[in-house]
C-alpha cells in the first residue's frame, strides 16, 4: 500500500464514519420530524375555548356552594388533553380563577384567521324540572354557527347527557352577539337540578361533557374545513 493509497483508505473510512453517523442522526430525527410534520397536516381548525366568568365574577352558585366559575374552567381544562390528541389548535380565554371582560374575550374570538368561539357556561331555574344541557347561537347567527350548535349537541348527546335545547338566543348575549366569527354558548346543565349538579360536580361528569364537546368541535371542524 503506496502513502497515497493510505491517505485514499483512511479519507475513504473517515467518509464512511462522517455518512454513517449522519445517517444514524438521521434515522434519530426521523421520527421526531414525521411527528411534527403528521401534526401539522392534521391540524383542522382554530377553537377559541372560553370558561364563562372568572374571579370576582363566580356566576351562578348552587345551593352546595358550588361556584359557575369552578365548574366552566374545570371542563375547559379537560378539553385540553382531548384537542390535542385531535390535533385541534386552540385557546382558552382564561385558563385559571380570573376575571376577563365580556369585550376581552370578544376580541380574543376576534383575532384574524379561522376561529370558532365556544363560551361555556352553566344555567339556573328557581323552579324545579328544568334539566339537561342548552346550546345556544345568536340572532341572525351564521349557517356555521347554527351547524356548530347541533353538532356539539349531538356530541353531548353521545355523551349521554340531556338535551333541553338547541336554538337561537334572545338575550343578545355579547359573546355571541359581537363575535365575526361563527359562535356558540353552551349552557352544560342546570345547578338547580340535583341530576345534573351531581355530573356537573364529579370529575367523571366533567371529563365526559369535555369529551361531548370536542367530539362535537371535531365533527364541525371536519365539515367546514
Ligand atoms: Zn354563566
């Protein structure tokens, strides 16, 4: 073996080396970026998640002591888990105990680009006999927003829960009323009825009206896409 072919062998194997390692990392990285670019692609569609009241604003308190406000960020945080296993992008208007402003959370659904608003609340009748859950879309609402409303009932539906009602507000709620894009309020069951107090305040409850309500967000997503 001449000098020379010794310089070609060991420049030969240290190539081999340099392509074996890139190669490993690679391999190495490959998964990492099929994640992402899978991620990516599946991504269908923007939710703005919004917990009603917050804060100084506890909304409706039920006669156990348990506060609108508890309830509403409890299934908005179970959601979370749900939107990101279905690739959902979205945001929450509050994610802890605070206080956001009708207008504040107006303009967050506001913000440029595809959204759907999702308000989440809890109802309350003196009387007893009212039950089940209520989703509600504004006056003169959009096809998308009327579309987004019953599947989301549907979801719940699925869940198991009651359905009071699907219509149109008349309370010209803010939320749904100054929002650009399609919007929707949901209503998950009466504090006043022991049946759905009972789901409203177990951690079991919770976890399946967040199911109802991202298989409903799911299903209006694949849809309008
Ligand atoms: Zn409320």
């Amino acid at each position: 073996m001449t000098p020379c072919d010794q310089t070609n062998s060991t420049y030969r194997d240290n190539r081999w080396k340099a392509l074996t390692v890139l190669t490993v990392v690679c391999l190495m990285a490959f998964p990492l970026w099929l994640h992402q670019a899978v991620g990516k692609d599946q991504a269908i569609g923007f939710v703005v998640i919004d917990p009603g009241h917050g804060g100084i604003d506890p909304g409706t308190r039920s006669s156990t002591g348990v506060d609108e406000k508890t309830i509403v960020l409890a299934v908005a945080k179970d959601m979370v888990p749900l939107l990101r296993h279905d690739h959902i992008k979205f945001v929450l208007t509050r994610d802890r105990d605070k206080y956001v402003s009708l207008s504040d959370r107006v303009q967050i659904a506001n913000r440029p680009g595809d959204r759907l608003l999702l308000s989440i609340h809890c109802d309350y009748f003196q009387q007893r006999g009212m039950e089940g859950f209520t989703v509600l879309y504004a006056q003169g609402a959009s096809h998308d927003s009327q579309v987004a409303a019953h599947l989301i009932a549907a979801g719940l539906i699925h869940e198991g829960f009651n359905c009071h009602d699907v219509r149109m507000d008349t309370r010209r709620l803010e939320v749904l009323d100054k929002t650009n894009c399609p919007a929707v309020l949901v209503e998950l069951g009466f504090m006043s009825d022991p049946h759905d107090l009972r789901y409203l305040t177990s951690q079991s409850g919770r976890q399946k009206l967040a199911a109802g309500l991202v298989r409903g967000l799911k299903a209006y997503l694949h849809v309008t896409r």
